[in-house]
C-alpha cells in the first residue's frame, strides 16, 4: 500500500517519505507546497481549494474553511492540469467532484475581491481617483492616512496609454493593477467615471495586490502571478 501510495505522491509532485515535510508544518508556516509541481513556495501566489464533505471542491480564498487545504500556483495552465489529470482527487485520496466551470468561478471571485479592496480603500481614505488627483498624490509621495509612497497605481484598461504613462512615469517601478475597465474600476470607487486611482500602502494595498496578481495568473495563459506593469490600451482620459 505504502508503494501505491508514493507512486501517487510522485506523479502529482508530493514529497515521497524520504523527502517529506510535515504538511501540518505547511498549514501552520507562510509557505505551501503546490499540488502539482511540488514545489514549496509563498503562499501569496498560490490558492487553496477545500473538499466539501459531499466531495465538491471548493475554492477557499479566504484560507478559513476546515480540512486540510490542497493548494495550487496560481497560473492556468496548472489548474488545467490539475483537472485534466484528477490531481484534485489524488492529492486529497478521496473522489472529488470539480465543477466544469471551475476557472471561471475563480477569475470572478478574484475580480470580487479585488473590487472589494479598491472600494474599501476608498472609503478609508486610502485611495484617491482622477488624473490630477493622482498626478499629484504620485508628485508628492503620500496619499490617505498611511503616508508615502503611494501602494499600487490602478489603471482602467481601456484608459489612455498616453494618460497611463505619463503616470507611471511619475513612480517608475510602482506597482500598475489594470485588470478592470473604467465602468468596473468607477463602480469598486463610487463615481460616475475613473480611469486612474492609486492605493496607499497597508493592508488594503496588499491585498488588492496578492489577488490581482492570482487573478492575473489564473485568467490569462502562460502568464506568472505577478501584478501588471502594462495592460491593454484603449480609449479613455
């Protein structure tokens, strides 16, 4: 039985008893191991799922159901994986019933929660929208309550390219989410139009961050977790 049972480990990237961590060491520390490359890593780039006791998995992106958590890089050619080949069930040895829309439910509970962070941030004074607005913010290195630098730029992606980096320019190197179109991103800040906003620093900032970066990972193909630097250009001012 122990044979069967490292030949699964293997094929679906767990440690074999030689080279085992404790995957109750996992659940407790700051890193996970992927259920499909093996690899231990930081859990920020990663998603756990939780199996319902009727068998459904669940995406758990909030980290708080019981049950051991099966995580996963978040990129979409793994999740592919993870589902074509039943990896699911096999990292938890149980029947797992995934549902056929699975990345689907993941890109919108992602976009969820990122609009949810862009909206809070706007109500605790720790986001400001507008051209100017942010072109000043950018200019003087502080915005909300939390003081400089600025977290994240948010950029419409169907703003101006010009608008956008003329922006960008003003904080080279900061951080650029630009996963929402204006309607969306005017909806998350209570206005009747946005195209740029920018996030202080703290805990919103980092949250927005963490799941714009996952959202990234799973709704586009071939594309590593990571916040965008550059979106798509379109209309807008």
């Amino acid at each position: 039985m122990a044979g069967l049972n490292d030949a699964i480990d293997s094929e679906i990237g767990l440690p074999t008893p030689d080279t085992a961590v404790d995957p109750a060491d996992l659940e407790r520390g700051p890193q996970r191991r992927c259920i499909v490359t093996g690899t231990v890593r930081a859990r920020d780039g990663m998603i756990r799922f939780a199996v319902a006791p009727d068998g459904d998995l669940v995406p758990d992106l909030e980290e708080r159901l019981p049950g051991r958590g099966l995580w996963l890089t978040a990129e979409r050619a793994l999740l592919d994986k993870a589902i074509a080949r039943n990896i699911f069930a096999k990292a938890a040895r149980r029947a797992v019933r995934v549902p056929p829309d699975l990345r689907e439910r993941l890109v919108a509970l992602l976009e969820r929660r990122c609009l949810d962070h862009i909206g809070l941030a706007r109500r605790a004074g720790q986001a400001v929208a507008g051209f100017e607005k942010v072109r000043e913010a950018l200019k003087g290195g502080r915005v909300g309550r939390l003081g400089p630098p600025p977290g994240l730029l948010v950029e419409a992606s169907d703003g101006s390219p010009d608008q956008r980096g003329k922006l960008q320019a003003l904080a080279p190197g900061l951080p650029v989410v630009d996963a929402f179109d204006s309607a969306a991103l005017a909806a998350a800040l209570g206005r009747e139009h946005a195209v740029h906003a920018v996030v202080a620093r703290g805990k919103l900032a980092e949250g927005l961050a963490r799941d714009a970066a996952r959202l990234r990972g799973i709704a586009l193909p071939d594309a590593s977790p990571s916040v965008a630097g550059a979106g798509p250009g379109g209309r807008g001012n």
